[in-house]
C-alpha cells in the first residue's frame, strides 16, 4: 500500500467515495445498497443511502495470482470461487470473485453482526 498511515488512508477512499464510484447502471437502477470498489490493494465496501455513503468493511485484497495468459481458465477460476466460500481463510474476498456474489455475502455477514450485536 502507497499510504503513510491510517489516517492517510481513510482520507483518501473518502475522497474516492466522494466521487461516487458505481457505475451508471447502479446509479440508475440501485440508488440504495451495498456497493463495492476495489482500491489500492483493498475492498472498500459502503453503503449509500439518501446520497450519503459510509464504509462498512475495509479489507485487503489476496495478492493476484501470476498471469497466466489463459482467459478460460480465468473464468473456470471464477466459477469454481461463487460455487465455494467467498472468502478465503483470513476473511478476505477470494481473488477472481464477482462483486455481486461479494457483496451478497457481505451483506449476509452484516446481517449476521447486527443479529448478534
């Protein structure tokens, strides 16, 4: 990571989020919810509500595997990753995972926290 310390950090996916990240099909169609982005080696997740977002889990993301040069394995990758757990064994999202089957399961363990809270 490029980041002096924590505070540098939180400074700058804020100002990332600020500049509203989702695509224009979320912007459209999702006004609410749980988005995702990937930034500087880490999952940012956030929710938006009513035009204001705040982070709700900050994780780095597993180092990317070689490139292999071999996009049908890529994608067999994928499928094998959404069929497992979402995460790998230190909690974070496993390399190759689409963001909407991340942030379903993100959802879930945030569910899980507030029931438990």
């Amino acid at each position: 990571h490029h980041f002096k310390d924590a505070t540098e950090m939180r400074l700058a996916i804020s100002e990332s989020i600020s500049l509203d990240p989702r695509t224009l099909h979320s912007k459209a169609k999702h006004h609410n919810g749980l988005f995702g982005i990937m930034f500087d080696g880490l999952d940012v997740a956030f929710r938006v509500s009513s035009n204001i977002a705040n982070v709700v889990k900050v994780s780095a993301r597993p180092p990317k595997k070689q490139q292999q040069g071999n996009r049908e394995r890529d994608d067999e990758e994928k499928d094998v990753a959404a069929k497992e757990h979402v995460r790998d064994t230190n909690g974070r999202r496993k390399h190759g995972l689409r963001t909407k089957e991340w942030l379903t399961a993100l959802e879930e363990e945030l569910k899980q926290r507030s029931n438990s809270s």
